[in-house]
C-alpha cells in the first residue's frame, strides 16, 4: 500500500482560521491547528501555492489569506459537501 500525501486538508485549515481573523501571526495559527503539527516550511508550502502570504513582522510572520486562498477554500468546501 502507497502512502499520499494530500495536503489539502493542511491547507482548508489553515484558510478556515484566515478567513475568520483575516490575517494572524503564525504561532497563533499553529497553536490553534496543534493537530497539523505545523512549522514555518508548512506555511511556506502554502505561500508557494499562492494561497496566502507571509509577511515578517517583529519577531514573526503574519498570515494573511490571497484572492487565490479565499477561492480555492470555496472551491475545496463545496467538492467536500458532494
């Protein structure tokens, strides 16, 4: 058997929290999501998608969602509600 790793479910998370506070620090996000385990390569990952941007802000990053992010969270909810 084959392991896959689909990060999606890693991603609509992340988009869940942004689109209620609209942009948070990481550490806030990662201790929100505990169960993901995420680190800043996590979010990095997310950024190279274009889903959210990453701004370095004192002493950390701050999340904030793109167009793309608040779409394709559209797009993922209504794929799991079939």
């Amino acid at each position: 058997m084959r392991a896959i790793d689909d990060s999606s479910i890693k991603y609509a998370a992340i988009l869940r929290v942004l689109s209620v506070w609209k942009q948070l620090p990481e550490s806030d996000i990662s201790n929100m999501l505990r169960e993901y385990h995420l680190i800043t390569d996590d979010f990095r990952e997310v950024e190279d998608q274009g889903l959210i941007t990453m701004t370095f802000i004192g002493d950390e990053y701050v999340i904030t969602p793109t167009l793309l992010g608040r779409l394709w969270l559209e797009q993922f909810d209504s794929e799991e509600k079939k």
